[in-house]
C-alpha cells in the first residue's frame, strides 16, 4: 500500500518546531514530495527547488579559477549545496545549518540527497548560526589557516525584508554585509536567494558594499498554478 502521508520527523528547537514530511501528491500524478515545516510556516518543498540550485550555478559561474572554497547558509533538503558539489571547479563546501534537525535528516538519509552530500569528502556540516558567524570577527571556517572562502551562497530567510528571526535583520544592512565581505577573498562572490521579486533598496546596499550587485529573476514551472512563479538571486562582486 502507497503511503499518501507520512511525517519523518518532528521535533523542537530553539527557533520553533520542525517537522519533516514525505507525501504522495495526487495533483501531480502521485509524484513523492518532500516538504519542511517550522510551526505552521512552510520552509521548503522538494517541488520548488530550481532557483535553490540556480543560486549555486550563477554563484559559481562568476568566479573564476579552480580550487573553489565555498560557504552555504542553510542546509533545507540540500539542493543549493548539491549544485555546487556537481562542479569539479568546488574544492571545499561547508554548509551552516543552525537546526540539529536538519543535519540529521541529511545524515539519516531521510532526504533523498543525504546520502550525496554526507559521502562526498569535500563537504562538511557545521550546525551554527550563519548570521552570528557572518558578523564576526572571525572567519566561518576556523579550522583553516586562512578562512577566507570564494563564495558564500545564502538560502534562509524568505527575503531580505522577511526573516525567520527578527535578529536576522542586521545581515541586511550596509554594517552586516560589509562583515560579510571581509570573508570573501578578492574577487569573491556573495549570492542570496529570495522569494520575492528584486527588492531595489537591498540591491542599493549591495551595490554600496560590493564592486558590483545584479538581481536575476529565476522563473520556473508552477503546477498548482498552470502558468509559472519566479524567485530572485541576489549575486554581488567584491572588488
């Protein structure tokens, strides 16, 4: 018998609770889903996740050279940090997830890329919060003599105005992101998902802290709808 419901996982955290779901969807000729939830809030479908791995493409396709150190912020069903495993150019990729969770699923096999990500000897987890690392004075990685990366690759909050945790906000601002670029190498990239469409007064604070910001509308194919939804990618150069 097909199982049309099942939940993984639930559990408490610091943030809320979490909940790890796994469904048939009728709509979609009984097509598997994997579906996250924190409180009653939708996180992330394994349906949605073409501008999640567009943010690794376009974050890696404006860099140049080989050896490629790279920071993802967010683990969510590891589709980001998939991507970027898929390039031989990623020499290194250490994703930060605040939520123990999350990890676990992942090294559970509970996901269907858990087990892509955990035997792949170039990645590591880091259970931490991305925005408290991304504004201090240390590097994300201190495990390295040098802890500056290329690229750091940020999928977590659902827009630059509309945060998970209202402490995140100060990622956002000229201060925050200034931080930020003090752990990029020259010529490093900062890219960031959102779900809402460009947001011309965060382009003008990336525009003020990096040589160079673009906003890339990333469309894709929405079922329920018939027609197609759209998400933004934020990349931004530093000189």
């Amino acid at each position: 018998m097909t199982v049309s419901f099942e939940e993984l996982d639930y559990q408490d955290t610091p943030l809320g609770a979490i909940s790890l779901r796994r469904r048939s969807e009728p709509r979609l000729e009984g097509r598997v889903l994997y579906e996250v939830k924190l409180g009653e809030e939708f996180l992330m479908s394994s349906l949605f996740t073409v501008a999640e791995t567009r943010l690794a493409e376009l974050g890696l396709a404006a860099l140049e050279g080989e050896g490629l150190d790279i920071v993802v912020g967010g683990l969510g069903l590891g589709y980001t940090a998939s991507a970027v495993l898929h390039s031989p150019r990623a020499r290194s990729l250490l994703v930060i997830e605040v939520m123990e969770p999350v990890i676990r699923w992942h090294r559970q096999g509970l996901v269907p890329l858990g087990p892509e990500l955990t035997a792949d000897p170039r990645c590591r987890f880091l259970q931490g919060d991305f925005f408290a690392l991304a504004g201090s004075s240390h590097g994300f990685d201190r495990t390295r003599s040098d802890s500056r990366v290329h690229a750091v690759l940020l999928d977590i909050d659902h827009s630059p105005g509309h945060w998970l945790q209202p402490g995140n906000a100060g990622f956002y601002t000229e201060a925050g992101l200034r931080s930020l670029a003090d752990k990029l190498h020259p010529g490093g990239v900062f890219g960031m998902w959102s779900n809402e469409p460009p947001d011309p007064g965060f382009a003008a604070v990336l525009a003020g802290v990096f040589r160079s910001a673009q906003s890339h509308v990333v469309d894709f194919p929405n079922p329920y709808t018939g027609g197609d939804s759209a998400s933004t990618v934020y990349l931004a150069h530093k000189a």
